[in-house]
C-alpha cells in the first residue's frame, strides 16, 4: 500500500518525493490481447504511469446499466485494464469525466442525457441555443446523472487506489472544464445560469449597484435575463466583467460537486486533478485564459491540483517563451503544496488528420520534456502514447459511423505507437527524453527552479476574454488591447527576451498579496486595462523598494471600464500622444542615456509620455517625445517601455541591468535559442539545464555566479538539443562537482555518466581513489579529473568510489 499527497509542491509517495512519467494508453480502443504490449511499450519507453480517460458513453449501456468489468465488451473491462497495469508495474492515473473530450461523440456524455433533458444544451448570446454538444454544468438534472456515474465508476477505483495496495495514484475529475464554452464564445446562459448569475450579483455588490451594472431589475427575471444575453453597449464591459467573474465562481462549485461525489463513493487518500486548456495554433499565448477560468475551483483547494494540457507542436524560438511562461502562469496561482504538472503532454508527430499536412520533428518531444522538468513539473502525461480503434457504440445512431469517437475507426494515428502497434520516430525521441530525465528524476522530484531576482507578472483577469457578445464595439476594442499587450509583451517580445537573453524567472499572481519570497524585479507587460487592485499593489511595491520594468501601454482603466490612474499618477506619468504603425506610417524610436548608440529601429507603435522626473531611455523620432523612461517611485524604482522594440538581447539585458538583475548562471554563447536554468534540491545539489531550440548548434563558456563552469571551457549544444548537467551532486564519499556528462545513475559509491562532447571530463572532490570504466583519472589534494576521449558511441562511463 501507497500513500500519495501533495506537498510543498511535490508528489510524495509513501513519504519520498516523485517526479511520474506517464502515458495515456486508452483501453477502450484496444482489444484486451493488445493491453499488456502498450504497458510494456510504456515502460520501455522510460514510463512509470500510464493514464487513460473512462468513456461514461462507451460503459453506459441501452438499458441504463453500466459495464467497467467487460461483462458485455472485454474492452470495457476498466478494472482488468487497471489490475494489469499494477501488474506490470505501473501506476496509473484515471479520468472518469463525466467530459472527456478525447475525439468522443458528445464529449463522452451519454445520448439519452440529451434525449431525456432536451433543455440540457445551454441557450447563449441573444437566446441562441449552442452549436456544441456541452450541458449546463449545474443543471439539477445533469447533477444527478453525473452522480449516478460517479456511483458506478468510482467504487472500481477506490478498489485500487494505492492506499488500499492498487496502482492508481490520481483522480481528475472532469476534463477541460469551460473550454467548449470558451471556443465557441457560447457562455452558458438559460434562465437557470441567468437567474444564478442574479442571485450572485446581489449577493456580490447588492440589489442597486447590480442593476446599475446589469441594466436590468434583479427583481425581473426576464428584464434580468435579456440584459444578460444581450448587453447594451452602455453596459457592455460591465456585464463581460461580471459574466467572466461569476463563471469562475461557477466552475468552482461545479468542482466541489464533483469532490464531494467522488469522495462519497469511495475515493479518497488520492489526489485530485484538473486539466487546464487552453493551447491553439502551436502556441500559447490563449492558454491563461484556461487558468483565468478555473484557478477558483482548485486554488487552496487540499490534495487538489492543475495540469496543463499542452500542444504546442515544434518547440522554436517563436514558442519556447510561451511554453516556459505558460508553466510560470500556471504555477503563479497554485498554493503552496499544490505542484504544477502536464495531464495532456503531447507527444506525436502532429499528423492528427491523417493528411500529412503536419509532421513535427521528432526532437520537439524531448526539448519539452527537458524544460517542463527544469521548471519543476511533477508529472508529465505523453498524450497520447498509443494509439487504438473506435468501437462502435452499443446501439447505433445513425450518424454516418456509429462508433463511439467522430475520428473513424483508427484513432491516435499521430501517436508514438499507432493503432496497429507500431513504432513512429517519436517513440525513440520520447525514450531518449524519458530515460535522460529518469538519471536525475530523484533530484528533479524534490528540486525547485531557481531564478534570478526577476518574476513576470501574471494578470489572471487579463485573460477574462473568453466571452464577448459580438455587437459590442467597446468590447471589441478591449479585448483587442488585451490580446495585443497582456502576458508576454508586445509581439511577445518581453517574455521572449527575457528568456533567451539568459535569465530564468517565475511568475507572480498580482491579484493576490505579494509572497515574502516575491523576487524584487516585477516585469508586466500590459494593456490599458489594469485592475485598480493591481495598480494599487505595484503601487506599495514600489515603494516598498521594489523595482517595476512596464511594457506595453500605461494603464488608464479598470476591467469594467471605469477609469482608473493608479499607478500612472505614482509614476508621475501622462500620456501625450501615440503614434501607430500603418500605411504610410513608420514610427521609429532611437535610445538616449544608457540605451544611446544603438541603430533607431522602427516600431509598430510608440505610447509618448510626460513626466517631471522621468528621465528618458527611447524617444519617438518624429516628435522627439519619451516612449520609454526611468521614474524612482519612492525607495524603488521603474522602467516604462511604451513601444515595441525588437527582441534586442542586448538592450533587454542592459534594461534588467537597470534594475539591479544579474545572471546567476551565465552562457557567453555564440548565437541566439539557448534557454538556461537551474534547479536546486533542499541539499544545495544542482543541476544545470541548457535547452538550445535553435536550428543550429550553439557552443558556449558557462559561468557560475560569477565564476567558470570546468574553468571556461566550451561546450557544444548540438542543434535542437539539451543537456542537464550536474553541479555538486553526492553519491556515496564523493562529490560530483562539475561535468560535462549528464547523470544517468547513482548508486551507493558508483555513479553512471553519459558523455555529451567526444571529449568529456568529471570533476569530483573525495580523499578516496576513483576507478573509471574507460579513459584516465588524475589526483590533486582531494580532487579528481576523469578525462573521457570519445569513444566510437560513447557509451556511459561508469565511476566509483574505492
């Protein structure tokens, strides 16, 4: 028996951190014959978890009963697919819904729901009735139902959770919660939701001030109702703001329903987990909308936690900045137990329409996996590992395929294993990435990333722009602002050259009280709108001694339109003008002070500002007004970029420099598409994390604080590659001080090293004699040299300790 808890954002099992790596293998879509080779492909592959969804629609049968023991289909045997995954050796983390998603036909909910409750599929904007087949999540009726699935497929889990000796170490409940409502801009709105929406609002601000912000009587459920669904323009952000809110309110409870139903049938001493949404495109600026839309519902929420649910694609320099910040975010509004992790960790080619009109490289896999781990992801769920068939449904539909999946018979064609079990380059790429990650996986598991005085800030209401009811012009316009400025910059830019400039930085929640261990440099990138409490908070930041660099536009209202200058009159700054990109528009900014001398560099747009002490860093060419300035706001002090300059490394490294921000770890590189960090376990071992996403090799002299990694040598990162090189890691009466290889084992007095250079050293400090499977050692007061001329393969090198 297991004991699994969430703490100090770790996963601990049986009171010994853990870092999983997982698998999603769906049952359903195999026959029972096939299961124990995708659990073994799994293991092989470098797995300890697998995961699989649980098709409520695939287990309900015609007559109402439910099958999880392949009593009516060996494919729905959930208990025999789970007790072989403890048999061979794996954990497992299951997803019961009721929403799956996962390509199932109404998203995993049975048809009768809709058959018997017709008003289930929610009206929207105007009254119109929503194109997906989503439910109104607190509707009495679909409460029930989930209820009596709950009752069915829960007691079959609780059975094997680990704490009562089975392998499932997790329960998430639902699956993406809000995202169809999302994409869709169809916020649920039938006359429950609306009259819910009522009851919150006066509750939230009273009856006066929730008709002046509605436009409608509280006491008129239709006036109520129809302002809602169609807001006037006079009300229009108002009504956004208020929708947005409530919806996170409703999420929240919608979750405690959930629990509650789970705990109730059994299962408890288990985590529970919630998939954040949110990806598009290969990118992930959209993705804190999903973390905006549900960190209520799991934010100090005990033995509850987010994951992410990522699909990126390629990992390159136009995306490595949105992965890396997306975790920031997601990490910014987790408590201090709860660990962020990936439940949908997408590991394929990218062939999803089985058109050939996407293939992604094989090494993106193993760029992801390296850099999720260095920020410290607990877990990461390859989704999806293996591939399978749709069944079909056990009473037709007459659909055009009966199945129970909308993607044809074969499903998960991308997958490292296809349906029909065979290998795709990914497979290897995913092994190489799992077993590099499983050589340090202890010290990663009870690790933290480290930082460099500098956090970003994250805005959570930023990314209330998941509804806009489309005639709304000032809407329109705010959410277009939002869209342009929030998150990561202008054109990405601040985020992006932060991160490939060298530093390594957190996020900051700044709607929550500021933590102790807030790093002193708060970055924002922002838009217009910023709320009051925000700009109130960066405010006593300040002047507390803080430090602000603020890029974007100065904030001149609240999210619900009212005018607010917090933080502009602080800074003893005016907006005088603003010039933009356009025709025939070029604007172009030159630097002054210590930005002087560089080329004046044309820019897509430049805010002019004013100020009596403001002391000017960039100007606009053609008026000669500031578009970028430094202000001392009490003890601290703030730079204000108000222009989208380029992702000019050197500028944004001397911009921090103002700042008081220093490298602790520093690459003197020859080109550009290095990330770096570091983590750092509670015994002070270190190891040194060099992710190169660039399309060309980057050689490069690392220093330490100020001093040289293996006395400034260089190293090679061959092209879309990575390295996690350990720094004063212990094994046995040795200290493995530097290398050049990556960690492959530790075991008592022996450690196991893979070269990465053809021409490799080992430095470790013992008074013991040290023997090297191959290549020469020499000995000096205490220290040892391992020298490893490269071999035909370079084969690991094993050493110990006499």
């Amino acid at each position: 028996m297991s004991r699994v808890l969430l703490h100090d954002r770790r996963i601990v099992i049986d009171g010994r951190p853990r870092l999983l790596l997982a698998g999603e293998v769906h049952y359903f879509r195999l026959p029972r014959a096939e299961w124990a080779d995708r659990l073994d492909r799994l293991r092989e592959c470098g797995g300890d978890t697998v995961a699989t969804y649980v098709p409520w629609l695939w287990h309900e049968l015609p007559d109402g009963a439910v099958d999880l023991t392949g009593r009516t289909h060996e494919q729905r045997d959930l208990a025999g697919f789970l007790d072989l995954a403890h048999e061979r050796g794996l954990y497992a983390l299951v997803r019961p819904g009721p929403f799956i998603m996962a390509e199932i036909k109404n998203e995993g909910i049975p048809y009768r729901l809709y058959d018997e409750h017709p008003h289930l599929l929610p009206t929207t904007w105007d009254g119109r009735t929503v194109e997906t087949r989503t439910i109104d999540y607190l509707a009495p009726e679909f409460l029930a139902a989930a209820e009596g699935w709950y009752a069915e497929v829960m007691p079959v889990i609780a059975e094997r959770l680990a704490d009562r000796g089975g392998p499932v170490i997790g329960v998430q409940l639902d699956n993406e919660i809000g995202m169809l409502s999302w994409v869709t801009n169809s916020p649920d709105l039938t006359d429950v939701v609306c009259e819910d929406v009522r009851r919150w609002a006066v509750d939230r601000y009273g009856k006066d001030i929730a008709a002046e912000r509605i436009g409608a009587d509280p006491g008129d459920p239709d006036a109520w109702a129809a302002a809602v669904r169609t807001p006037t323009e006079a009300r229009s952000l108002t009504v956004h703001d208020d929708l947005g809110r409530y919806m996170r309110d409703r999420y929240r409870r919608y979750v405690v329903a959930l629990r509650e139903s789970a705990e109730r049938h059994g299962v408890t001493g288990v985590p529970f987990l919630i998939n954040v949404h949110g990806t598009g495109g290969g990118r992930g600026r959209t993705f804190p909308i999903g973390i905006s839309q549900l960190f209520e519902a799991y934010r100090g929420q005990p033995q509850l936690t987010s994951g992410s649910d990522y699909y990126l694609g390629d990992l390159t320099v136009t995306n490595v900045a949105d992965l890396y910040v997306s975790n920031a975010f997601l990490a910014a509004v987790h408590d201090a137990h709860q660990p962020p992790m990936s439940l949908e960790f997408e590991a394929g080619n990218g062939d999803y329409g089985q058109d050939l009109s996407t293939l992604y490289p094989p090494e993106a896999i193993e760029l992801k996996t390296r850099l999720c781990v260095a920020q410290g992801n607990r877990l990461l769920n390859l989704y999806l590992f293996a591939g399978g068939y749709n069944p079909p449904l056990a009473e037709p539909v007459g659909d055009g395929n009966d199945r129970i999946a909308f993607t044809g018979e074969r499903h998960g064609f991308a997958a490292p294993v296809d349906p029909e079990g065979r290998l795709n380059p990914t497979y290897a790429a995913a092994r190489r990435a799992l077993h590099a990650v499983r050589g340090v996986a202890d010290l990663l598991a009870d690790s933290d990333e480290e930082n460099d005085g500098l956090a970003l800030g994250f805005v959570p209401d930023h990314y209330l722009t998941e509804y806009h009811h489309p005639a709304s012009a000032s809407r329109a316009a705010q959410v277009a602002d939002l869209e342009r400025f929030r998150g990561m910059g202008p054109r990405d830019v601040l985020a992006r050259a932060l991160l490939l400039a060298g530093y390594s930085f957190p996020a900051v929640d700044l709607q929550s009280p500021l933590p102790a261990d807030t790093p002193p440099v708060i970055a924002l990138a922002s838009a217009v709108t910023l709320g009051r409490e925000v700009q109130q908070r960066l405010v006593e930041h300040l002047h507390g001694g803080g430090r602000l660099l603020l890029h974007g536009v100065l904030p001149q209202r609240d999210h619900d339109g009212t005018r607010c200058t917090l933080l502009a009159d602080a800074l003893g700054l005016t907006v005088t003008g603003r010039v933009d990109d356009g025709p025939q528009s070029f604007p172009s900014v030159v630097g002054q002070g210590w930005a002087a001398g560089r080329a004046e560099v044309r820019v897509g747009y430049a805010q002019r500002l004013a100020g009596i002490a403001a002391e000017p860093v960039l100007v606009e060419v053609s008026s000669g007004e500031p578009c970028a300035v430094e202000v001392a706001v009490g003890t601290g002090r703030a730079l204000v970029i108000t222009a989208d300059v380029p992702c000019d490394l050197d500028f944004w490294r001397a911009a921090v420099a103002r700042l008081g921000v220093r490298q602790r770890l520093a690459a003197n590189a020859d080109g550009p598409g290095l990330v770096l960090t570091s983590t750092v376990d509670p015994a002070g071992q270190r190891l040194l994390h060099l992710v190169n996403v660039a399309p060309s090799a980057v050689t490069l002299a690392l220093g330490w604080q100020g001093v040289p990694v293996l006395a400034g040598r260089r190293l090679r990162v061959p092209a879309r590659a990575g390295l996690i090189l350990p720094y004063g890691i212990r094994f046995g009466a040795a200290t493995l001080v530097e290398t050049t290889c990556e960690l492959v084992s530790r075991d008592g007095n022996t450690v196991l090293l893979r070269p990465t250079q053809g021409d490799d050293e080992v430095v470790l400090a013992t008074d013991r004699p040290i023997t090297a499977s191959r290549g020469s050692v020499h000995s000096t007061q205490g220290r040892v040299t391992v020298r490893l001329p490269g071999g035909p393969d370079d084969d690991p090198v094993q050493i110990s300790v006499a």
